[in-house]
C-alpha cells in the first residue's frame, strides 16, 4: 500500500477528531478476481469486519456456450483493517446461486436459492458461517419454497428483518397472477420457522400496483405499502400509460386478513413519497411529502401522522407548508455548471448529449425519497430525504461496411443516469409536531455506461420497488452515523461547494468524484443547526461510496473505489468512528 494512504488518514484521524468528531482510518488496498463486481461491508463484531466481493462464476456449459451464476466471496478484515481469510464457497454453492450474506443474533448466515425446472418450484437455502475460519458449519437447509402455476411466473423475494430485529422474514411474490400475491416467512433462533408464513392478496390488477415497503412488526402485523396507477391518455395517438394516482396502506393481522386500510387522502392532499416506520412504543410513524394538487409539479408540504398499529386509527397529525423556493427547480437540466476544465473529448461529448434529452418521468414532487429515520433522546425522530431522480438513455452507433460484410455493425451504449439532489432534514417531536425543517443544496450526478445486450427501460423514470433496492449509485447521495444527539452525514460534493450550507444557494453540479471532496454535516437532532466541514480529499484515496456504508454502533465502515481504464482498480476500505 501506498504511503500516502497511511500519512493521509494519520492527518485526517487528527483533524477530524478536532474539528467534526469523526475519524477516519484506511485499511490497505485489496487485490481483486477478474470479474469482481462490487465490495461491501455485510457485519462487524468485536474480531473485525466481515465483507462481500461479488463477482459471476461459472455455472454450466452448452453445446454453444456456457452459464454463468452470481456468486461472491466472504473476506475478513481485522481491527486494522488487515486481510484475515477469505473464501469464495464456490464449491459448496455448485448447482446453486449465491443471494446474500446475512447477520442475524450473533451469527453469520449465507443464503442461495435454487430453482427446478422439472417441479417449477424455487428454494431458498441457508447455511451457518463459522465467523473465526469463514466456513460453512454444516449443510444448506432449504428455509422457504415457492411454486410456479406456470413457467411465465416471475417469483421475487426479498431476504431482511422485522422492525425490531428479532426476526429474519423472507416476502416474497409470484407475478404473473391475475392478482397480487404476498408470502411472509418468518424465521426465528438458528433460522428455524418461528410461525406459519402469511398469505397476504388483495384485489388490485398486477400492473396496476406497486409494492413499494413492507413492514413486519414485534406483534406479527404486516403492513403493506403500495403505489396505485391507472391508465391516462399519453401524448401520442392511441398511446397510453400508467400514472401513478395515490398512495394504499393497510394493515393485515397474522392471518393475512386485512384489519384497517389508512386514509392516504387527507385533507385534499395528495401523497407523492411516503416513508412508515414503527417507534419503540410501537406506534406506527408516517411521513409523507404532500402535494395539493393531483398532479402537482411541486412539493407543497410535509406530513406526519403517528398511527395505532392494532387499529390503524390516526392518533395525531402534523404538517408543515414547504415553499418551493427552498428546493432547486434545475436539477434535470443540464447546464454550463457541470463542464470540467479536465475532462476529456469523450466525457465532455457524453455530457453535453445527455443535457440535450428531456425526460418524461414523473414531477419534481414525486422524486423526494426517504433515506434515514433516527431516534432521539427525548422520543422524537429526525427524519433524512433528498431528491432522487434515475432514468436511463441510450446511444447507438453504426460502423462502415467492411469487406466481406454488405452493412456495417451497429452497437448501442446504455447511460444509466443518477440525479442525487438537495438533502432534507427535520425533526418529528414526541407529539407528532414538525419541530425544525433544514435543506442543504446539492446536486450529485452520476452516470454508469453498459455496453450491448439488455437494458432497463428507456427514456422514462425508473423506480425502486420493495424488492428491487439495488446498490446503484456508488458515489452519489450519503451516509449518516449517529452518536448521541448528534448525527454525522457524509458526502461527495464539488471542492467549490464548500460554502453552500443554506436553501437558496445553488450548487455546482459535480459528477466527476474521483477529483471531489468528502464532506461531513455535524447535525444537532435538538435545534437542526448543522456545521458543515471537509472530512478528507477523494483524489489521494479509492473515492469513497457514504451512501453504502454500513452503519454498527457509533462506527461506520465504508468502501472506496476507483476504476481505471487501463490497470486494475484500486479499492480499499476505511472505517469511521464517531466520538
């Protein structure tokens, strides 16, 4: 490793200690398989941490080609951030495909999942992870199934916790079926079933909602969260297309039988984001972005209910007006604000292309997302948001005829674009009361290239649905840790954007994050005032990804990665400690 890399996080270590009372120590750069496609923290104990290398391994061979599963590496790190072991359980997943790593009570779990074309059915297995050697401590036991009515059926299912993590639930949903249909497995001590799963319908046409959040409460409730569209004449001839018309909340018991369904349109207001989360009183705490109009282009306001969880009677509401003038309106356009003396012919030609195409996703008003909710001292909540914006383009060039060949070859390149904006922050009191409201102007942008084959959808906004959390963005957005009263929120910004610390400030556009800043909010959930400080240089270092870092305690533990166009990446990891 460098030596740069240890002077630098020895002078960041000292003047992040004085100044925002978090540190940051790098640990050495790791040496990854060709093939590797991402590295993240997945725990941490006392011994060290535990990080996943994914990448795609072999699966079977054809006639006239091969398969290919995903697969992915367990590597231990220790208190140093020094390599211990790593293994890659290539040989024990054989047949099977990888799905994730998984800590649960003082354990470390992988799950795969298997699928029988025979039986039409598909398996979810786990196995047990011996944490001091990184090997399997006994077979794969199946922990859940699901079968096809037809090879047309897609099965989804998405591996997380109850709200208060005590249990490991397993949702899952076969689309394909002339209504929705919602499995809940729930899994207790060493993974054992702790209950019958739930079955949950209901009536809505398949294309017509959207699972957006799913909560599985301490007293065995699921909580659906679901977007509801209908289809609207589009601006073509006989064209038509799905518009999203309001939020449905309902509440089932253990039975998967409805027993309440939440007003969502509340005094003529019409909710465009919503985040739900249940307290430790076990209230049930909705947080909404409002608009007073169906299809409003901006946010008129903040909504926050406390709801009771058995019943789903409202208990309280509370609601804040936003004026507009707070938000950037120009985070879509593209402008003379993102042009890099340094870049080259190839990004400035890139960049200049997607500032001349217009989207037709949703309004403003829609794309504020909920990122973070915490507690504090006096049973209050601070709640994160920020603007997010994804829609995808493509590029297609045709080369000249070559001899033996009457037409030229055509290729086509997919931008997948990230538009991460301003960042919200308030404050939810113990009586459901908006306490204070701060917004820091950014305006992060980030574009991934795929080449040939496949693409998500064209042209139009692009959402993230409850089983599709995907880890995409790597650089933009943030991370927030939290110590006490104070909360830390880490970010890439322009090196020129040191001084924007209000609403009303613009913000220079930055999508280059290799040549960027790392900056730290210090957050006090009392008053909302927050000081603003530059944490380190991503130009030294592997540039830092906040917003995937995995937050234990009062410690953060975070990736950084640059990709090179010729040699190979540089990555390494670097933990945060917050004092």
């Amino acid at each position: 490793m460098k030596c740069v890399f240890l002077s630098l996080s020895l002078a960041l270590l000292s003047l992040a200690t004085y100044a925002q009372k978090a540190a940051i120590t790098w640990g050495d750069e790791f040496k990854l398989k060709k093939g590797t496609s991402d590295l993240s923290v997945v725990a941490v104990d006392k011994d060290g941490a535990y990080l996943e290398e994914s990448h795609q391994a072999l699966k079977s061979y054809f006639v006239v080609g091969m398969s290919t599963r995903e697969s992915a590496t367990l590597v231990k790190v220790d208190k140093d951030l020094k390599e211990i072991y790593r293994n890659d359980f290539n040989k024990e997943l054989r047949g099977k495909e990888f799905v994730q790593f998984l800590p649960f009570e003082d354990k470390l779990y992988m799950f795969a999942s298997d699928y029988s074309k025979r039986d039409r059915a598909l398996s979810v297995y786990a196995s047990a992870i011996d944490k001091k050697t990184g090997e399997l401590t006994g077979e794969f036991r199946e922990v859940a199934v699901y079968q096809q009515d037809s090879k047309s059926d897609d099965i989804n299912f998405k591996i997380t916790y109850s709200t208060d993590s005590s249990k490991i639930i397993i949702v899952s949903s076969v689309e394909g079926k002339e209504k929705n249909e919602y499995i809940i497995h729930e899994l207790g001590k060493n993974l054992k079933p702790a209950a019958k799963p739930v079955i949950i319908t209901n009536e809505f046409e398949p294309n017509k909602y959207e699972l957006e959040d799913l909560l599985y409460t301490s007293d065995r409730k699921v909580v659906l969260v679901g977007r509801q569209y209908e289809y609207e004449e589009g601006k073509r001839k006989k064209a038509k297309f799905l518009d999203f018309t309001n939020y449905n909340i309902r509440i089932y018991n253990e039975k998967g039988k409805q027993q309440s369904e939440i007003n969502t349109t509340i005094n003529g207001k019409w909710l465009v984001s919503s985040k739900l989360v249940q307290e430790r009183n076990k209230d049930l705490v909705l947080a909404a972005f409002y608009s007073n109009a169906k299809k409003g282009k901006t946010i008129d306001g903040l909504l926050v209910q406390r709801i009771n969880v058995n019943d789903g009677k409202v208990l309280s509401t509370s609601d804040k007006i936003i004026n507009n003038s707070l938000l950037s309106t120009d985070l879509d356009n593209g402008d003379d604000d993102t042009e890099d003396k340094d870049e080259s012919k190839e990004e400035r030609k890139m960049r200049e292309s997607l500032a001349k195409m217009k989207d037709e996703g949703e309004g403003f008003s829609k794309r504020m997302r909920f990122r973070n909710i915490f507690y504090t001292a006096d049973n209050g909540l601070v709640i994160l948001a920020e603007y997010f914006h994804h829609y995808v383009t493509s590029s297609t060039t045709t080369s000249s005829p070559t001899a033996g060949f009457s037409v030229g070859r055509s290729s086509t390149t997919y931008y997948s674009t990230y538009i991460s904006g301003d960042l919200m922050m308030c404050k939810i009191d113990a009586s459901g009361n908006i306490g204070w409201l701060q917004v820091l102007p950014k305006n992060q942008r980030e574009v991934i290239q795929y080449y040939g084959g496949s693409s998500p959808t064209v042209g139009i906004g692009f959402s993230f649905t409850y089983f599709m959390d995907g880890n995409r963005p790597f650089y933009s957005g943030f991370g927030a840790v939290q110590a006490g009263n104070t909360i830390q929120i880490i970010f890439n910004d322009h090196t020129k954007n040191a001084g924007v610390v209000q609403a009303g400030q613009k913000a220079k556009a930055i999508n280059r994050y290799s040549k960027a800043d790392c900056y730290v909010l210090n957050l006090d959930g009392t008053s909302g005032k927050f000081t603003r400080s530059l944490f380190f240089s991503n130009k030294e270092i592997p540039t830092a990804m906040p917003r995937l870092g995995a937050v234990i305690g009062n410690d953060m533990y975070m990736v950084g990665k640059s990709d090179r166009m010729m040699g190979k990446s540089k990555i390494a990891v670097a933990k945060i400690t917050v004092k």
